[in-house]
C-alpha cells in the first residue's frame, strides 16, 4: 500500500487556525471531473488542485479549518479498484483523530461502489465522511462543482444544536443537495445535475435555503473506536439474468476461476428461470463454496424469495436474499464479508443481516 502520510495543505478560510472550536475538515482529493479545468483552449485538463481556493473563492467565507490531501497520482474512478478503497480507509483512520469530518472528491461513475465500500470497511464510524463530486468541472461555466463542496463541507461540519454531537456519522453521498447513505446511493443520470438517487431509503437531508436534516433516519454513533479493516475479497462477480441468456453464459460466469461469491440480479421481487439447466448451475457453483446473493433489478422494492413459484428453489439451493440491498452495496458487501475469512454460518449471518443500513429491517 501506498505512504498514508501525505503532505497536507491548509486552505485559506474565516477561521482562526489556532481556534480549536472551529471544526476541522480534512478534504481528500482522489480525483473525477471536480478536480479537471478548461484552458485557454476551451479544454478540459486536471488542474493543480492544491489551488482549490482560487477556482473556489466560496471557501475563503468558510468558518471552517480546512486541510487538502491529494492523492499522489488522480484517478478516473472508472479505474477505480477495492485497493483504492482500502487505501482512502487508511487515510481515513490515519488522521481519524485529528478531524471532525472528511470530505472525499470523487469521480462520479463508481462513487456509489467507493461510498459502500467505505461503509463497510469503516467500522464503528463516528464521523462524518461525505462523498462529493461534478458533473461540470469547477473551470467551467455552470459548474455544480462549488455548489456541491461548500455544501459537502456544511454537512461534515454540522453539529446537533444542543448536544453539539456529529449530525452525520456515517459514509454519505451528496449530490445535488440531496445526502444520501453510502450504502443506498445509485447512479442514475449521467446529462443531469441530479446524478444520485437514494435507493429503498429516504435521504439523510436535504439542502435548500438551509441544511434540513432527517435525524430519524440517521444512524446513530456507535459505542465503539473506529476499525479500518484492511481486505477485500475481489472474487466476485455479477450476473445480471435477461430473457434468453444461454447456459453457456451462467455456466462461465459462475466457473469463473477463484471465483467466491456472486450478485445474481434476478427479476422483480427475485425471481429467475425455474429451467433444469440453471438451477444445476446454481447448485453446481453452492457445492464448490460460491456464494449467491439474490438482488432485484428494479431499483424499488425487495427480494422476497419463495413469494412466487421462480424463486421458491432459492432457498433449497442455498441462495441468499438481499432483501432491498442496492447492486453497489452488494458486490462491496460480498468482497467485505468474504474477505473476513470467517465460517460458514458468519458468513451467512453476515450476508442477510444489515451492517450499514444497506437493508431495511
């Protein structure tokens, strides 16, 4: 893994640095459209993001300490790997103690899967990490870039106004003044503002003319000191099931060498083809120790295996149901578990039951 003591930069704002009651926020620049600019030539190129205050004047009004780490090499998050992710978590935990909250610029593409990932590997999280990003470079003319990190930074600094604890102690995703849990964020506009919707679950805030927070459905801080796990298990796969896919096709996803869990994305309320043939392939891939994890397609709802005739062999066969669990928070919650090296029945157990609000009890 790379050093985790990267050099950090202060960033000018209202604060008095020497105010300990100002909060302190670590900004962690991993790379995306935020960070990219337009140049004399009308293109975009990545900026030296280390003058973030000159392209965001908005932070210098800030009554926050802030500090910017980079990453020393930025990355597309469409290269993305769960190194990375393990990577950001030790950053994370190496400077947890000095900061009231982290913000992470991430490219828009796989934030979702970064946001879950970080959920699980993060345990007993007690500060707020928010996700944020663009869909128009800061360089830009209407850009959300600005709008999106003040806001980001508002979220990881907030406060109860009487017990003055962490509004927000999860992994969250803010985009477009909507915070959504990590492990319920999705991708679903790739030309629109309005990039990230809140899957089975309603969005921790919302940010209008002020912050309103759904403190109701904010998990609450945990009893315990943060643990940054440091494996994920990158065996898995997704099989996404269509009309018409072949035998050929389940049996090489599911015979894929190494291979140890996989989301199987069935139709509706979890059902699948009931064909000889595929429930042999299902079978075949349990007794060589593959976990299944059934997700639905439709982004709402849940799995409710054995509720209709197409999915009442499931649960002989060892498939598990993942209720209303998005894909992200699926494939990063099989790499987290699997990678715990744990026993059959843990491993089971940990799969069906919600560790990050990623399933509604």
């Amino acid at each position: 893994m790379p050093d985790l003591d990267l050099p950090l930069l202060p960033l000018p704002t209202r604060a008095d640095p020497a105010d300990a009651a100002a909060p302190r926020l670590l900004v962690i620049y991993t790379g995306g459209t935020i960070g990219m600019a337009v140049n004399h030539a009308g293109e975009l190129v990545p900026m030296q993001f280390g003058r973030l205050d000159r392209k965001m004047p908005e932070l210098a009004r800030l009554l926050f300490r802030l500090e910017l780490v980079s990453l020393p090499a930025p990355i597309d998050s469409s290269n993305v790997t769960p190194a990375d992710w393990l990577f950001l978590a030790g950053l994370i935990g190496r400077h947890y103690a000095d900061f009231d909250g982290f913000v992470v610029l991430h490219g828009t593409d796989t934030m979702a899967y970064s946001a879950a990932a970080l959920s699980y590997v993060l345990e007993h999280l007690g500060k707020p990490v928010v996700f944020t990003g663009a869909q128009v470079p800061v360089g830009a003319s209407r850009s959300d870039a600005q709008r999106n990190l003040v806001t980001a930074l508002e979220i990881a600094a907030a406060r109860h106004p009487r017990a003055r604890t962490v509004r927000v102690p999860e992994v969250c995703v803010f985009f477009n003044d909507v915070l959504i849990r990590g492990t319920r964020a999705k991708k679903v506009e790739s030309q629109q503002f309005a990039a990230f919707k809140s899957e089975n679950y309603p969005p921790l805030a919302r940010a209008g003319i002020a912050l309103e927070f759904a403190d109701k459905s904010i998990r609450l801080l945990p009893g315990a000191r943060l643990k940054v796990h440091q494996h994920l298990e990158t065996g898995v796969a997704v099989l996404r099931l269509f009309p018409g896919i072949t035998e050929a096709v389940v049996t090489a996803v599911l015979g894929i060498a190494g291979l140890r869990g996989c989301v199987l994305e069935t139709y509706g309320s979890g059902n699948a083809p009931t064909a000889p043939w595929f429930l042999a392939c299902l079978a075949a891939a349990r007794a060589r120790g593959v976990w299944l994890l059934n997700v639905s397609q439709c982004e709402e709802g849940r799995v409710v295996q054995g509720q209709y005739e197409t999915s009442a062999h499931f649960a002989d066969l060892g498939v598990l149901g993942g209720d209303d669990i998005t894909t992200e928070a699926a494939v990063t919650k099989l790499m987290f578990v699997l990678g715990l090296g744990l026993g059959d029945d843990r491993t089971r157990q940990l799969l069906t039951q919600d560790l990050r609000g990623e399933i509604t009890p």
